[in-house]
C-alpha cells in the first residue's frame, strides 16, 4: 500500500493523502521522500494549479517516527538529510493547502506550516513535543512556529512540549480557519478550487514575493511586490482579466 495516495478532485487540484495509519501516520523516511519527489513533480506539472496535504480523520501527522530514530546517531541523523527532503515543499512555488484533523506534532505541526493555508477540524490538536524526549524541533519547527505567532507564543509551545487546541491554533495565527471535523477536506477542496480558476502567474508572483518579503526589511519587500506588480502587466492574464471585468464577464485565464 503507498505511504501517499494521489487524488484529483478537481480540474488542476490535486490531493495528497498519508496513509500509515497504524502509526498515526507518523513521518518516517520512506514518507519523507516520497513526499520530496511528489512535490518536485508537481512543481513541473503544467495541469496542477493547486495542492492539498492531508491525512486522515484521527491524524494529519502524528510527529516523527520515533521508533526510527531511537538508536540513531548524529551522524545517523545528519545523513538522512530529512532538511532536503523538505526543500521541495518549502520551494513549491503553488499554493499548498493543509487539511488538517487530530493530531499535527512535532514533524507533522512542521510539515502543516510549510503550506500556504491551514484549514484546522475543530478537533484538531497543534503542537511541538520534541522536547519531552529529550530533543527540540528539526525540521523547521522552531523558526516557522516563531514567524507565524510571534516568541512568546513559540517559546510556550516549544518549551513546554504541551499540546494546543485548534480554537488556540486559530487565535494565535497558527491556522488560517476552524471548521467542522466533516468539512475540513470540503472546505480545503472549495479553496483550492477557486484558486485554481484565478490566473497562475498572478497567484505564483503572489505566493513568492509574501514568503520572499516576509524576512526583508520593508523597503525591499514593497520593491519586490513592486516589481512583480509591474512583471504582470507583461501577461496576457492581465489583459484577459481586465478587459473580462470591463466587458462584465468571466475571464479565461490561461496562464500566459
């Protein structure tokens, strides 16, 4: 049985399932690099305009495996270069949507930030517990946690280990919106959906210059948003779209 299903729901939208559910769809190495060649496909799939990560209705992800790592050594982690392995998913340059329900620990709370939007059940539970066996987050936790809710936030999830909420998630920023367990996957699929119908090359630039400008000062980051601005009016999307709205119809994007 493959550690990631591949689903199509839609026109350009496609859908990735973990599937180990006898660990809770724990990260191990094969879903790792799995995940790493299915994402670098994708980023060259001229048909996928949108992408969804999801598990299923007890865990998103439930962390590492640990039974996986228990012997390891430094040297034995270093050489797994889990850090590479997350490198095609945090460089996907389309949106990426997270459907989250139970449980997103440790390396599954760090895969659900690299999207680009969380859609939480209500249910679900958030958090960083590397910490209670004797180690601290790898895989970005730290760094992405601090970004989108601010330090006090992060040092409190990371130091004590302890499991949040998906209304506490909503409050802090760690997730874009709470709804009903049933409807996490429709609400994501609703989303993405939209998105895809809108012009590719103005929802890539969008995408690229929040992450780029993010970790610039202002000054640069208004002169990349600039620049993209301005690269778009190149586009034949552009023309389409403003004469659509101008001629009181639906545009027909092509991503051109």
């Amino acid at each position: 049985m493959p550690v990631i299903l591949i689903e199509n729901p839609y026109d350009n939208v496609t859908l990735l399932r973990i599937n180990r559910p006898e660990a809770r769809n724990a990260l191990n190495l094969e879903v790792r690099q799995e995940l790493a060649k299915i994402f670098q496909d994708l980023a060259h799939s001229s048909s996928v305009l949108c992408v969804i990560l999801t598990g299923n209705e007890k865990s998103f992800a439930a962390g590492a495996d640990i039974k996986e790592m228990l012997d390891a050594g430094a040297i034995d982690i270093m050489l797994r270069g889990v850090h590479n392995l997350l490198q095609p998913i945090a460089l996907f340059p389309k949106p990426l949507i997270a459907a989250v329900n139970g449980f997103a620990l440790g390396g599954g709370c760090e895969l659900a930030m690299h999207a680009d939007i969380i859609i939480a059940g209500e249910h679900a539970k958030f958090g960083l517990p590397e910490v209670k066996v004797g180690i601290m987050p790898g895989g970005g936790g730290t760094q992405r946690l601090i970004r989108s809710v601010g330090k006090f936030k992060a040092m409190l999830m990371a130091l004590t280990g302890e499991i949040i909420t998906a209304q506490i998630a909503n409050e802090i920023g760690l997730v874009s919106e709470v709804v009903p367990d049933s409807q996490v996957e429709s609400r994501a699929l609703e989303l993405a959906t939209h998105i895809a119908k809108l012009p590719p090359l103005a929802v890539a630039q969008i995408k690229e210059v929040i992450l780029a400008g993010q970790n610039a000062s202002l000054e640069s980051a208004l002169m990349l948003e600039r620049k993209a601005m301005q690269l778009l009016f190149a586009s034949q999307d552009q023309k389409e779209g403003m004469k659509a709205f101008v001629e009181k119809r639906k545009p027909n994007f092509q991503g051109k």
